[in-house]
C-alpha cells in the first residue's frame, strides 16, 4: 500500500485524504491547528463563554455558503455518514428562499434565492423584477429598462456570448470595474454592481477583480436562480464543524486515515529530484515524516515559505509570491431574542466595511442556543467583514485592521447593522438584546507596528485581474509533490470551498497516473454555460482566432435614451 502524506486539516487537505483513501493508499494528514479541523471552513465554541456547566457558545472563521452551482464539495458530502441520512452530512444542508440587499437610506431589496414554483413565489418575482429592482436603482420613470440598469445587462450578456479563450486571453486580464465602466455610473450603480458582486462574493477590490472570475461566477449564479429547482443559497443546519467537519474527521479515522493536529509543517526535505520528506513538528519536537507521495494542502502565504529551495525544480512554484491575498473574517452577535430579517443572506450595500450577513437560528431547528454560553442567547448573527481598508463611519473612524482591539470592530459592525437595519418606527436590532459577540481572533489587534495593510494567520487568495498565469496546476515538476489549496487552477476559479475540493480531486488523479493505479478517477465537472448562448460563443471564437473584436463591443452607452437603446 503506498503511502500519502497530506499537509493541511482545511477542506483540500481532508478531501484530498477522503479521495486517497477510497482508492487504496495509506494516508497521514497534518495540520497545524492543535484543536480543531476544517481551516477557514471550522467552527468552534468562543473560548469561556459557557456558564455554569453550559457549553460554549458557537463561533466560526466566517459563516458557511454553498451556492447550487457547487458540485464537487456536494459529492464528497454525500459519502460523509451522519446518522439515519441517506445521503450523509449532504442532507444536512437547507435551501434559503429569499436574499435582501439593504441601503441605509432608500428601499431595500428582497430578491429570491431559488427558482420560483408556487404562485406566490412567482407573483413575488415579478414583483421584484419590475418593482424594486428598479427602485433599488433610484430610477426615474424607466422601471427596469432605467438606462443604467439596462447598461449592466448588456454588459452581462456581451460576456456570456464570449468564448473562454477570449475570456482567458482577455477578460483575465481586465478589471471588473472597467468591465463594467463603474467609474462613468452612479454610486448606486457602482455600490450594487462593482462592488456588491466583487467585495461580498471574494473579499476584493473590484478595481482589481479579474473579469473572468467575476463573470464565471456569476454566470454560475444565473442558472441557479432560472433552472427549475435550483437555488443560489445553500447553509448547513447546525454549527459547521458539528453537522459536518468532526463526522468527516469521525469517518476518515474510521476507515484507517491517520490524522494529526499541532503539527505544523517545518520544511520539505528534497534531493534534487524528488521530496524524502516532510518534517513536522510534533510535542515541541521536529519528526520526518516519509511517504512515497506527498500533498501540500497548504494557503499559498504558508507554501511561499517552502517554494524557494524547490522553485528551480519546480518552475510552476516560482511566482506563488506574485498572488495576492486579503482578509475576510467574521462576526457573530449573540441576542437575546432571535431577529431572522429574512430567510437568506443579508448584503448590507452602503456598509463602509462591505457586510455581509445570516441569521443563523432560523436554519439550525435542532440546535437549542439555551444550551450555550450563559442560557439567555436566543439568536445569532453571523456577519463577514470583507473590507478592511476603508474607514469606519459610525464610531470607528479608521480601518478595520487599524483598530486598537476586538470591541472596537465589534462596535461599529454593529452600528454599520443597526443603520442599515433599522428604520423610523421600527426598531431591528436593540442594544439591550445584544448578549454577547466573538470576533475570528486570526486578524492581530492593534496591527504589528509598521503594518500597511490588514494581515491575517489566514488570508483569502484574491482572484486579481492577470494573476491566472502565476496559478499552478495540482501537479508540479517535482514527480512526487502535489498540491491541493484554493490558489491551483481548476474550473471553479474562485478562492472558495468548492476550488479546494476540485483541487483536490486534481491531485489525487494525478497521484493515480503517477503511481499507475487502476483505481477510478475522482469526478470533475466543469461549470455550466447556458445552452441559448452556446452559437454565440462558438461565433466569438471564430472572431476570437480572427483577431477580431466581440460581437457586442460596441455597446450603448449608459447615457443614452431607453429608445435608443433598443435601437
């Protein structure tokens, strides 16, 4: 039986072990957390929060997201016993059924999160397309066919009728908020369109965001919302780590997996042609780690760290520096009274540090909160800070990353909520109800003297425009190493948990050919394209090989007239 070492407890490292063992190898993961698996996906209880006897009370690096368009994560949930369900800790994801993108000033907007089937849900749809879309936009007599609105839209579709080697060649290569020429609209329009897809879908700046990222993405979002059945929103129903993370962990051992926390990686030992091993640190104490195949399942600012000595061997290793980082971290309120919103996630538009956020009581029916910290929480909200550069502008008049400690960033995320979410006569969120809050302590506070940026022990890679050239494959040079993180190329292309686990599935396929195994290769799926525009992207790659411009190149402009925009 041949051997895999597989550095990295986050959702590539322990898809990468899942995938491996299934097939026939011997598998010993690594990680370097001493108390709990999962990396960025993880949850945890807030360390002394439990009173008398009670447990702690939930916390998570950020709440978890599983949009319809996912499917390789989705399948190796499948395989995950839990309990009496037949499809395993699959089953224990709900739908969402609505969204809400709220404005501090101006009315909000509430859009379905899955394909409508009752007739209220059809009349709701309408309702929304023709009513507070355009609202929303502060149009003026247009309706939905307001110009800017319908600027967008043409945009949008310009991109679906383009092939993927002009996408590659070109929208890699160009910014989202040119894409969308952000700079010449509005500040509704930039706020919903530039930043709203770029800042709460990937933590970016969306006057870095690659197009092609964007627009794949939300291409897949698309089709979520009009195929019959589909959804864009998807959570667990319970704390992550408790419907999910520690029954994988519970199953892996199970079937032989070997499996190690406080074991960070120190160096990989390599002769010139191939790693003889791993050292880890294991009780304060280097131990080498030998496999006949070895796994970084590592974020790209911890392999950065490794790449040099291996970099004139492994020529796809030497630019990992070139990739671009940020951080998104997450928040969690705990009330005394549960305050659902609405039945979805909630983007909270004019928010100074791009907010985003779910309520999570309404989705974990067999969770009694009673049961954590001091016995009077009722509800949570779980909210992500993707914006850590722009000032606060309620209490805290600086950035995120610059604030002296936790309460101080506690403080105006909950004021930035509270005038979002409040309104003349009705009051959302109390200060009296607030019980308690846990802020993801892997952001330091204040930052190390010198900082010019936010830093985090666990980053977001950022798909930047043009930075698809510095991705590995899952494969390298070296004949036994692999990779499997968010950062290696895949179809996904998104920092996301689905990329890690097709990321994954790449590097076990590779192992397969490289060790000459018979074992079936891992399922991989590419992202879907809507079949209506499958002439008009096989017309644009004929123009591409040409030379030629798109077909829709010559958009109209945002200014003019409805008429003549339909002309």
């Amino acid at each position: 039986m041949e051997r895999v070492v597989v550095l990295g407890g986050g959702v590539a490292g322990l898809s990468a072990a899942h995938e491996l063992m299934e097939r026939g190898f011997a598998v010993s993961v690594y990680e370097k957390r001493a108390d709990v698996w999962g990396g960025k996906a993880r949850s945890y209880g807030k360390l002394g929060s439990g009173k008398n006897g009670l447990a702690d009370l939930p916390a998570e690096h950020g709440f978890r997201f599983f949009p319809g368009f996912y499917t390789h994560l989705p399948d190796t949930m499948k395989r995950i016993p839990f309990g009496t369900n037949p499809l395993g800790v699959f089953d224990n994801l709900v739908s969402a059924s609505t969204t809400l993108s709220v404005r501090e000033v101006g009315p909000t907007l509430v859009l379905p999160a899955a394909f409508p089937v009752t007739k209220a849900q059809w009349a709701s749809a309408l309702r929304i397309l023709f009513q507070n879309l355009y609202e929303f936009f502060g149009g003026g007599g247009g309706g939905f066919f307001d110009p800017e609105v319908l600027f967008f839209v043409t945009r949008f579709l310009c991109y679906m009728g383009t092939c993927a080697e002009r996408r590659l060649a070109e929208y890699e290569k160009l910014p989202w908020w040119e894409f969308v020429d952000a700079e010449s609209h509005s500040p509704a329009y930039q706020k919903m369109v530039a930043e709203g897809l770029t800042r709460r879908l990937v933590a970016m700046d969306p006057r870095q965001a690659s197009t092609r990222t964007i627009g794949d993405i939300g291409i897949q979002f698309l089709q979520d919302l009009f195929t019959p059945g589909g959804t864009s929103d998807r959570l667990l129903n319970g704390p992550t780590n408790d419907v999910w993370i520690d029954p994988w962990i519970a199953y892996l051992r199970d079937q032989g997996v070997d499996l190690h926390l406080d074991a960070p990686l120190q160096r990989l030992q390599f002769d010139g042609t191939r790693i003889t091993a791993a050292t880890v640190r294991v009780g304060g104490a280097d131990v080498d780690v030998v496999g006949d195949y070895y796994v970084c399942a590592l974020p790209v600012e911890v392999m950065t760290r490794f790449t040099p000595s291996l970099a004139a061997a492994a020529p796809s290793l030497a630019h990992l520096d070139r990739l671009a980082t940020d951080v998104m971290v997450g928040i969690q309120f705990y009330l005394r009274r549960d305050v659902p919103v609405v039945h979805g996630h909630i983007s909270y538009t004019d928010s100074a540090w791009a907010l985003s956020s779910i309520s999570q009581q309404q989705f974990w029916p067999g969770v009694d909160l009673s049961r954590y910290g001091d016995g009077t929480v009722r509800g949570i909200l779980s909210v992500d800070i993707s914006d850590w550069h722009t000032p606060g502008n309620k209490v805290v008049r600086k950035p995120a990353y610059r604030c002296a400690n936790a309460a101080e960033v506690a403080q105006e995320v909950w004021e930035q909520l509270k005038a979002h979410l409040n309104r003349p006569g009705k009051v959302v969120l109390d200060d009296a109800d607030l019980v308690d809050w846990n802020l993801e302590p892997d952001v330091p506070l204040p930052p190390p003297l010198g900082a010019t940026g936010p830093e985090s022990a666990e980053p977001l890679l950022i798909n930047v425009a043009n930075s698809w050239q510095y991705r590995p494959r899952a494969w390298t040079e070296i004949a036994n190493l692999f990779l499997a993180s968010d950062y290696v190329r895949t179809a996904t292309d998104l920092a996301s948990m689905e990329g890690a686990n097709e990321a994954a599935r790449l590097a076990t396929n590779a192992i397969l050919k490289a060790s000459g195994s018979a074992e079936p290769p891992c399922e991989l799926w590419p992202l879907k394209e809507p079949a209506a525009f499958a002439p008009l992207r096989e017309m644009d790659k004929v123009l591409f090989e040409w030379g030629a411009a798109p077909m829709f190149a010559g958009l109209p402009s945002y200014k003019c007239s409805t008429a003549d925009c339909f002309d």
